[in-house]
C-alpha cells in the first residue's frame, strides 16, 4: 500500500492500483472470506447491493471483463467509469470484439445478450452520486 502511495504522490486522484489495495485492505481487515463483486464497488459512483441490474452487470462484467479492465485505464468494480463506456462496450461485445480471447457470441449466447442489455439499460440510465437510478 505504501508502495502505491509513494507512487501516487501528486496525483490528484489516488491511482486505480492504490484504490484497489486500500479496498482490500478494507474488506479484508478484519475476515479473510470472500467478498461477492457487488460488495468490492470502487469510486463515488458505487454498484448497489440489491438493484438486480447492478448485480447480475457486475458479476457477468466480472467474470468476462475484470481480467483486462482492472487495473488498466479504468476498473469494472468502479461503475462511473463502466457508465461512462457502456454503450462502446456493448458496442464491442455485439461485434465479437470484446471479451478478447473468448467468443462470448458462440459459447455464451445468453450471457453475451445479457450483458448487451445490461450495458444499454446503464448508458440509458441517468445516475446520481450514490449510484442508484434517478
């Protein structure tokens, strides 16, 4: 942690690498039990617990996209950032482009129409800080 605030310093903005170490350092202060994605939200903008759409978006973007948009560019945990590209993501995924490596459209037909859907309703959705639909 104290490596990624050094490294940090002057920013105006902690980095994504010492935000995730401090959200760990969080939920794992006191258990080392798995936390589900929904409860490791990054950001002022936060992933609900109990809003179905954020839920099952979270978990799918999760399993398909945490590998690749973790630590680079933006993290799928912070869902300001997620809003702000949803319409490209969904964008891509229709276009097989995204998830690399994974032909989500052939191997996962349901999953890949979720997350589309899920995508679409989230760019459609006008947020407020607390990251519930107005």
């Amino acid at each position: 942690m104290q490596q990624n605030q050094n490294a940090d310093a002057g920013l105006p903005i902690p980095s994504l690498q010492q935000q995730g170490a401090a959200k760990w350092n969080e939920l794992h202060a006191q258990s080392s039990a798995h936390v589900q994605p929904i409860g490791r939200a990054l950001g002022s903008l936060k992933w609900t617990a109990g809003i179905q759409q954020d839920e099952q978006l979270l978990g799918l973007l999760n399993k398909y996209c945490y590998r690749c948009h973790s630590s680079i560019q933006y993290n799928i945990f912070d869902k300001e950032q997620v809003h702000l590209r949803a319409r490209r993501m969904a964008a891509f995924i229709r276009g097989n482009i995204m998830p690399q490596g994974q032909d989500i459209l052939a191997n996962e037909p349901t999953d890949a129409q979720l997350l589309q859907d899920l995508l679409t309703f989230l760019s459609n959705s006008p947020v407020k800080d607390q990251g519930e639909p107005l």
